[in-house]
C-alpha cells in the first residue's frame, strides 16, 4: 500500500517512513488496546517489531520532546503510539519471550478504561 506523502497526508513525521509498516497495527490509542495487541501477535512479529523501533526510539523520544503531550500533530501521535506499543512489545520480549505470559489465563483480567491522557 502506498501513501500520498504530502505534509498534510503522512501517517508519521519525515524520517520515519521505514515505520509506517507497523501503524496498522501497533499504532492504538489505549493501553489496554496496545496489550491486546501485544497478546495477540505470533511472537517472531512482536520481536521484529520492538528491534526496529527500540533501535529508533531515541531518535523518535528527541523528535516528539518538542510537542506538548495534548497537541501533537497526528503523524507525531502515531509515532508517539508507536513507541508507547514498543514498551508493551518489550515485556514480551525482555520479560516472557512470548506475546502473553504463558500458563496464564488467556483473557486479560484487568481492563484498564482510561490511562494517562491524552493517550491512555
């Protein structure tokens, strides 16, 4: 799928193109959507996706520090999610090696309904 690039229509700020592959996934609004997610992906895609964007994080955390939190341009919100996705792939990666920990019920427990605003 291609993308018109023009300012108004790019899904992320210029220089991260290479991550658009990810957005239609990884890019959600809540916390509890992103561990859904999370939980939901074959592991070698959670993988793959937290060593992409965790080798892109420090250069994406420097370009978002400049945008308040609630007044972010889209293209800076889907990077933004992005990363926040990243940390929810991490504990999959770093902690259980698998998307959702194993021997656990399958249905997450806790529903978290509202996170930290503006992007739970």
């Amino acid at each position: 799928m291609t993308h018109d690039t023009t300012p108004d229509s790019r899904r992320l700020p210029e220089g991260f193109e290479d991550l658009d592959q990810f957005l239609d996934r990884w890019s959600t609004p809540t916390s509890h959507e992103r561990w859904i997610c999370r939980s939901t992906t074959p592991y070698p895609e959670v993988l793959r996706f937290y060593e992409v964007m965790f080798a892109r994080a420090e250069e994406a955390t420097v370009y978002l520090e400049r945008f308040p939190l609630d007044d972010m341009p889209e293209p800076a919100v889907n990077l933004f999610r992005l990363l926040l996705a990243m940390c929810h792939a991490g504990v999959s990666v770093e902690i259980h090696q698998s998307p959702a920990v194993r021997h656990a019920p399958p249905k997450h427990a806790l529903q978290i309904l509202t996170g930290f605003q503006p992007h739970g």
